[in-house]
C-alpha cells in the first residue's frame, strides 16, 4: 500500500488563489487524463455523462474562482427558468420584461464585480472632498465569458430563434462546459445545444484534431508567449521611462505576439479539449495579423466576442438599418462598449474607442473613397495595408497593457522623443533569445495556411496509439514544467 499524503491531497480539492487550475498546469492534464478515461467509460450512458461533465466543470470553476463558483449557479437557474416563461408569456411586453430580467441579472453581476469601484472613482468627487478607498472587490474570473454566453441564449428565445431546454442539467452543462468557460470562446446556445444530447462520437480526425491543437495551444502559450512575457514584455511596460524609445517600441511588438500567442493559445486548448469530448467549438482566431484593415482585423480577432457584440448589441442599436451617420455611431458606441468590457478602465474605454473610430473611418473610406463594397489588395498595396492595420493595432495595445493612461504616454514620449537606434545591437545581443522567438511566431503566424493543414494532416493520420503516446508524452512534458513560475492567462483578468 502506497502512503496517502493527506495534504497534497486536499489541495487537488481546494482552491489556491496563488495557483488557479489552468490548461498549462499539470494538475489539469494529469486530471484530464483521468477524467477522459472516465468519460469514456460512460459513452452510453448521456445522462449521466453529462452530469459527470458538469460536476466536474463546477470543480474546474472551484479551482479557478474559488468561493464565486455560486455564482455560476446563480446565472444558469436565473435564465434557464426566464427563458422557459418567456415562451409562455402571450404579451411582448411581458416578453420584453422577462429579457430585461435576464439582462439585469448577467449585467448586474458584472457590473458589480468589475465596474464598482471604476464608477466610484468617476464619481465620487461629485460628493465628497474625502479620499476615495476603492472597495477590496474579487474579480470571479471567467465572469464576463459566462455571462455572455447565458445572455446569447435568453436573447435567442426572446428572438424566436431558439427553443428553450426543457432539463436544467442540460442547461447547466452549456453554461459551464469547463474547456471554454473561463476565457471562451463564447459559444452560442444555438451551436453548442444540439450536440449535447447527440450520442458521444470522436472520430479518428476529431481526435487527431484535438491533439494537434493542444500542442499548437501549449506550444504558443507556454513556449512563446511566457517566455517573452517574462523575459522581456513585462520589464518594458512595468517601468517604460527606464528604457529607451526603440526598447519600448521593441516591447510593444512584443506584448502584440504575446496577447496573441496568449489568448489564441488558450482558445486552441479549449476547441481541442471539447474535440475530444466530441463536441465542435467555431474558430476563435484566424491569424488576425494577415489582416489588411481594421475590419479584417475584427473578422479574424476573437472572432466569438466580434460576432456576439455584432449582433446582439450593433444590430441591437440599429446596426446599418438607420442611415450611415447611425451606422458610424453604432460602430463606435459597440467597440467603446467592447474596450469597457475587456476592464474597468479608461484606458480600455480609449482603446475600444480608437477601434471603433478605426472600423467607421474604413467604412467610409469604402464608401467614399474607393467606392466598392469589396475590393481584392494585391502586391505593395496589400503588403501596405497589412503593414498599416499591424501598427495600428500595436498602437492600441500601449493603451489596452498598460494600467493607466500616464504608463501610455510616458511609452508613446520615449518612442517619439528618445528612439536611440544605436542600440539596436546591443539590444540584440542582450535578448537575442527573445527576438528569435519572436521571429520564430512571426514567421509561423504569416506563413502560408496549407503549411498548418499539412501538420494537422499528419498528426490525424497517426496510428491512434500514437496519438496516445504522443498526448501521454505531453502531460508528461507539462508535469516537469510544473516547478517553473507558469503565467496566468491574459483574458482571465477579463
């Protein structure tokens, strides 16, 4: 008989706000690796396997959040019980209600969590001389995700567009599937329902599919985006006066790979997990760096976010319906609302604003300018583009990483006003480690997209023993890892 260390055990089941349960962690994958076998076991059985699912999304959630894990209760028996009396009610009024219930709800929740203390601060002074001490508020981490995403299938009811469920545990299980519960991507009612009752399928190119992505994922997260993180990005924007003009526009380049790598890592992770549970995620990015405006940008960026805000909040606004002048506006007002829900914070607000700004000023030159609704950017014109929109969303992310507007203009004036070039060798002998990893993701991200579809044919065609193997191998990797310091995802702070 193997000795049971009691204390080790009792933190696989408590929660450790030093040390929440990640992907990248291998608790997680050794955790996984046990609860796929078991899920497995219970294929025909759905009933069950789905409440197996969810019990063990709640512990994932536990793990994450710690006490806030209610919270997630609170949302899934809220709109489950609104959308099914939004069906029965005869009066749109009554509808309408129902929905605005739903809204205050999820929005309240998440207005209190993350927005109390920003609005105290913008108006406080209306009332009082007294310094402000903002409110010592836990942020529960996944909570604009969940609330999202329980907030796409009210609407859908009230819209006519979706049935509601008539078992709470199925409900329960789509709000808080763990693979994308935390940092999405946010998966809409109307996708993820019909592929909860199907029965469990993984076929031989889902499996592959799914390993190939978590490679890729951890590859992107762990490799890449922590190591510049850490080693370089950090050291800039924590002190950007300290270094000169060209180190801070160095680290910029370098926070735009590593937010990529980042959160498209994680989405990766979270699509190749639910491929091996047998359910289907949509794509969450599409190398938005190949993007030649704005727009493009926003196809390819976080694409469940830049769809949901499209249309259940710039259709809501009247979208293109009402003129060009409203167009314009609803464009800006749903970016400025997109920078806010990414942070309480002027400078996200400032951010969403250049964004929509950005996405307005192309619509019109669309319009105006070129007149053509589509038009096909070929040699130096393309390469200028995608030149342009790279450096303006790089602009923006100054203000989206740094934690206040000052930190901003203190890294804009050093690039501006204290470039020093002449240190670009010195600066590249000192992080050379940093720059080849850079140029390493740089030419991963722009090379051509049938150089990842010929790798992802390759893993599918492995023996599925292999696929094993090579999966095992992985966890094995990741628990070695383990005693180095493993960066917290950037979009669970959102």
């Amino acid at each position: 008989m193997f000795p049971i260390d009691i204390e080790k055990l009792a933190k696989v089941f408590t929660y450790d706000v030093q040390s929440p349960l990640m992907f990248s962690s291998g608790l997680f994958l050794f955790l996984f690796a046990a609860f796929t076998l078991l899920y497995y076991m219970l294929n025909k059985r759905d009933t069950l396997r789905i409440l197996f699912v969810t019990l063990f999304s709640y512990y994932f959630y536990y793990k994450s959040s710690g006490f806030y894990f209610f919270l997630l209760g609170v949302v899934t028996l809220s709109d489950f019980y609104i959308a099914e009396h939004i069906t029965q009610q005869a009066s749109p009024l009554r509808k309408r209600l129902l929905l605005l219930l739903s809204l205050g709800i999820n929005l309240g929740l998440l207005c209190y969590f993350k927005y109390t203390n920003f609005l105290l601060v913008a108006f406080y002074p209306l009332f009082t001389d007294a310094p402000f001490v903002p409110s010592d508020i836990f942020l529960p981490v996944g909570i604009s995700f969940f609330t999202f995403q329980s907030l796409s299938y009210t609407i859908d009811v009230y819209r006519g567009s979706l049935q509601p469920l008539n078992r709470l545990l199925d409900y329960a299980f789509y709000v808080s599937f763990f693979p994308q519960l935390v940092a999405g991507p946010i998966v809409r009612a109307k996708d993820f329902i019909p592929q909860i009752r199907q029965p469990l399928f993984v076929s031989k190119a889902m499996f592959g599919e799914g390993v190939f992505l978590l490679l890729c994922g951890l590859f992107k997260k762990m490799i890449i985006s922590d190591y510049i993180s850490v080693n370089f990005v950090e050291r800039i924007f924590d002190a950007p006066t300290l270094y000169s003009g060209l180190e801070n526009l160095m680290g910029t380049y370098g926070y735009a790979i590593q937010i990529y790598c980042d959160f498209s890592g994680y989405s990766d992770m979270a699509i190749g997990i639910a491929l091996l549970l047998g359910f289907r995620f949509p794509i969450n990015f599409n190398s938005p760096y190949k993007s030649s405006s704005v727009t493009e940008f926003w196809r390819r960026w976080h694409i469940s976010l830049s769809t949901w805000l499209r249309d259940y909040l710039y259709i809501s606004l009247g979208g293109n319906r009402k003129g060009t002048i409203r167009m314009y506006v609803n464009l800006f007002l749903t970016m400025l609302l997109g920078g806010l829900w990414h942070g309480a914070s002027w400078n996200f607000v400032l951010w969403g604003a250049l964004h929509g700004s950005a996405l307005a000023v192309h619509k019109a030159w669309k319009k105006y300018v070129i007149k053509e609704e589509s038009s096909a950017l070929v040699g130096w014109k393309k390469f200028l583009s995608v030149f342009l929109t790279f450096h303006f969303v790089c602009f923006c992310w100054i203000f989206f990483r740094n934690k206040d507007f000052s930190s901003s203009m203190d890294m804009l004036r050093q690039i501006t006003t204290q470039f020093h070039p002449e240190l670009a060798g010195q600066l590249l002998l000192g992080y050379w480690k940093v720059f080849l990893m850079l140029l390493l993701a740089l030419v991963l991200h722009f090379s051509p997209d049938v150089w990842q579809d010929r790798f992802k044919a390759k893993i599918i065609a492995m023996p599925m023993a292999l696929k094993v193997i090579l999966f095992t191998l992985l966890v094995f990797w990741i628990i070695q890892l383990k005693s180095s310091d493993i960066q917290p995802f950037i979009y669970f702070q959102f």
